[in-house]
C-alpha cells in the first residue's frame, strides 16, 4: 500500500518537473518577449508576416509590411519572434543556429 502510494507521489513529481515547469519557463520567456516590443522592432507574426512595429498600445500594435508600407494593426499575442538587425528571418521563427 506505501509502495502505491511513493509511486504516485514519484509520478507526479517527475511529471512536474519534465512536463509543466518547463512549459512555465517558457510562457514566461514568450511573454518577456512579447511585453518588450519596442516601435521599430522587426517582428515575425504566427501567421508569417514580417513587419516593422509602428505602433505599440496595450495588447496591440499596429505594423508596416511590404514595400508598399501596408498598415496591419495586430494583436501582441500574435507575435512568434522579434527579429534584431544580425538575425535573418527563418521559416520556423526560432534563432538560427
């Protein structure tokens, strides 16, 4: 009956620390990301467009895309990545290695 029980207990615990902390750590890191977008930062949207932030105001921003300076006002958790001048655009959003 104790051996039932340390084995639940030892489940939960590996499960915690391989499975939800690090998924934590990660929403932290994602809305650090996020709550740092300054105007003029270059940033990859979920759905893949690129743009330059004109335009920062509570939980949304309004960003310039194309050569013809389209105008696309979006929501800050629709941003995957913010691009810095020595990083080039990826197709998965994630930092080049």
């Amino acid at each position: 009956m104790l051996g039932t029980i340390l084995m639940l207990v030892l489940t939960v615990v590996v499960f915690y620390f391989f499975a939800i902390r690090p998924q934590k750590k990660q929403e932290k890191e994602t809305a650090a990301m996020r709550n740092s977008i300054t105007v003029g930062d270059e940033i990859i949207t979920i759905g893949g467009i690129i743009g330059t932030v004109i335009i920062v105001k509570d939980d949304k921003m309004m960003i310039e895309t194309g050569n013809d300076r389209t105008k696309l006002t979006i929501l800050k958790s629709a941003v995957r990545t913010v691009l810095h001048d020595d990083e080039p655009a990826t197709d998965s959003g994630e930092k080049p290695q």
